[in-house]
C-alpha cells in the first residue's frame, strides 16, 4: 500500500512489540535516554495571584494534539513559581506525555517554551533521541502504553512507568528522515480529513435545509396553527426508583440535531430525580436548546430531569412533531427565549406557547415524513462513506507511523529536518 520495502538486514531483539529491529537500531530506555524528565503542578485555583495576568504558559493535558505545540490554554504568574518549586519551565522541544485519565497516551512536542500540570511528564535534552521521532514511537505505541495503567474509571500511568519503557533508537540521521517523511504523510493525511469533514458539514447543513423546506411544502393544503401545548401533553411522572433493568436517558446520550441515541456512554450515573416516559413520546431538551437534542424514543425509560417529555395527541403525526421541534427556525426561536449565562436554558411556558403548523389530514403529515427520511437516508449514506473514509485513512496512518517507528519498512531517502 505504501510502496516501501523492509531493510536490508535486521538482528533478533527481545522486546515486547517486534522480533527484529534493522541492524544499527537500538532499544534504550526511556530514563536513560533523556537528560531532563520532569512534571508540573496546578497552582490553587482560588488563588488569583497564580493566574490572573499570567505570563508562563502553563500546558494541560487537553492542549496535547499529538503534533507539534505552537500555544496553550492557559498561563501563571511568576509568583506561582515562587510557591511552587515543583514547576518549572521546559525548553522548545521538548516532548509531553499525558498520564491521567480521558487523554491518557495524549503527546506533544512544544513549539514553546513552558510549564505543565501535573498530568504531562515532560522529556526533553536526550543526545539519542529526536522528540519528533520520539512522538511517532508514542502514537504508534499508543494503545500498549494505556494498557499499562491502572485504576478504574480515569486510568493513570506514572513517570516511572514511563521512564522504564523502552524506545527504539534508530541512528539520528535515520531518525530525521523518517520524521521528515512521516510529516510529509500526516500533512496529506490531515488535508484529506479536513476535506472529507467538511463535506460532511456540507452535507449536514443540507439535511437541515431539506426537513425545513419539506416541513413548508404543505402550504396548498387544509393546515391547522396551534400553540404547541395543545398539540401535546407535558409528562411530569417523576421518580427516584431506578433498577439496573431501566433505560436511563441522559443528554451525552442524544446527539445534536439528529435525535440518534448512543446508551453506551455514561450508563448508571442516574440523577437523584428522572422522568419516566413512553416509546410513543417525544423528547425535547430545554437545557441549551441550540444543541438541538429532539428525541423519538423506541423504548421506554427514564431520562435526565431537563428533557421535556411530551405526549403527542391524535391531531399529530409523532415523527411530524419530531421534525417541526428539531427544524432550525423552531430551535432558534427557542434559543432567543433562553434564561441563565452559564447554563442558559428555556422554559416549557415559552416553549408550549409557540405555533405549530400541520396538515390537518394525518396521511399528508405521514406523507410528508416519508419524503424526508427518503432523502435523509441518502444524505445519512453519503455521510457514512465519508466517515469510513475517515476511519480508513486514519487506520492507514497508525499502521503506516508503527512500520516505521519499528523498522519493519525503510522510507526513502529525504532531506533533513532542520
């Protein structure tokens, strides 16, 4: 797929993730490879004198990008260093290693200079190593390395066990041209993704185009415009008793704009007080309402207390209603009604009080859904070819960066990195 062929001749090596590394190739510790290994701390939050007009970049976990670091989120003062000797401040280049949680296996090479928190063990000053390529030994060695942690629900790995892996160490001419080549991949790599990521915008803004045209497309017919309260029941059976056996429905499980539904993420972690509601209900989440998460469940459960359950009456297809609250021109007029900055949400008062236009005949409300999903199902294609496209250059890039980084494939000669 590549093009590029094995190296000449390879020596047996014991290590845990190839058999054979090219001769001249070493295998060196982490500890022993780098001269500076180090970590940070997090200033006290409550403390304005540790952050408020801040100088020093102070890198998290979460400006790791897996590339090279050109800024960061945030930054502390100087008399942050002063009552905390443990922070320092690392040289342009060096390498960050993310070792808590949700990023775990997250790197950088920063194109500045800076402190971290806790959570980056920093390299930096190594004779055998390039950063760069030491980045492309962590990506490739990403999945090993997490499996190395411990805890339960944030995984955590130390900068012993960092300091114990060993890395492999091609001669530093090698290196440089494997960076080189790699860079030159990653970046037609990243343009096809960008490319692939906005067609799927496109494609999306579409969609949304496309159910409000259609949702307008009745104007010659016998309609109805009532107030949205009149059109449903608000369903307010709340409860505490929750089993295992109950579906538990919260916002991350609603995706934006689509009403799809994926249980798989934050299940057990249940509110003290839910709603129950009906597979023939409709759900409609006042919570920053421009996130557009408009439900039709095909399940009963229970779900977070700030979804709206509503229960359609017999003048309204349920699938219509579903696409009039998820339409743009509904969700934004929500949106204008909104109260509270931080956690900005609408009112059902609001809410149940705008006017809802329908075909006065079920059949031509039916009709009118079977037309958009028609064409949302091709539109949900196109998306998905592009999304498999995605996956599939992105599983090409992993095999790609491991075959070097391993030397189990030799890249062409190029010119140095400077």
């Amino acid at each position: 797929m590549t093009g590029l062929k094995a190296y000449e001749k390879y020596k047996k090596v014991k290590y845990d993730y190839v058999s054979q590394l090219p001769v001249g190739w070493q295998l060196w510790k982490i500890g022993h490879a780098f001269n500076l290994i180090g970590s940070g701390t997090t200033p006290q939050s409550g403390n304005i004198k540790f952050y408020e007009n801040g100088s020093v970049n102070w890198i998290n976990t979460g400006d790791l990008n897996d590339g090279v670091l050109d800024s960061c989120k945030n930054k502390i003062t100087e008399e942050a260093f002063k009552k905390h000797s443990v922070l320092k401040i690392y040289p342009k280049g060096t390498l960050l290693v993310a070792m808590y949680g949700a990023t775990i296996g997250k790197v950088a090479v920063m194109n500045i200079e800076g402190s971290t928190n806790q959570a980056c063990c920093a390299l930096a000053k190594s004779k055998i190593l390039i950063n760069k390529f030491a980045l492309y030994w962590f990506l490739a060695n990403r999945k090993n390395i997490v499996n190395l942690s411990y805890g339960g629900g944030q995984p955590n790995i130390s900068q012993d066990v960092i300091k114990k892996l060993k890395i492999i160490a091609p001669p530093l001419e090698v290196q440089n041209n494997i960076v080189t080549y790699l860079d030159k991949k990653n970046n037609k790599i990243d343009k096809f993704i960008r490319n692939k990521e906005r067609l799927i915008e496109l494609l999306e803004d579409k969609r949304k185009e496309m159910i409000d045209n259609n949702l307008s497309s009745f104007k010659n017919l016998e309609t109805n415009k009532k107030p949205l309260k009149y059109l449903v029941r608000l369903v307010s059976n709340l409860t505490t008793k929750l089993t295992k056996e109950v579906t538990y429905l919260a916002l991350e499980n609603i995706e934006s704009w689509t009403g799809k539904i994926d249980l798989s993420i934050g299940q057990g972690q249940f509110e003290s007080t839910v709603k129950k509601f009906k597979k023939t209900d409709v759900l409609f989440n006042k919570l920053r309402p421009y996130l557009a998460k408009v439900v039709i469940p095909d399940f009963n459960g229970v779900c977070v207390s700030e979804i709206l359950v509503l229960r359609p009456s017999k003048k309204i297809d349920r699938k219509f209603l579903f696409y009039k609250l998820i339409s743009r021109r509904f969700i934004d007029y929500v949106d204008t009604s909104t109260y509270g900055s931080k956690m900005p949400r609408a009112s059902y008062d609001f809410i149940g009080k705008i006017e809802i236009e329908y075909p006065t005949q079920i059949d031509v409300q039916k009709n009118i859904v079977r037309k958009i999903e028609q064409k949302e199902s091709k539109i949900e294609n196109l998306k998905n070819k592009y999304k498999k496209e995605i996956s599939s250059i992105k599983e090409y890039r992993e095999s790609l960066i491991t075959q070097v980084v391993t030397g189990q494939l030799k890249v062409p000669y190029l010119m140095k990195v400077k």
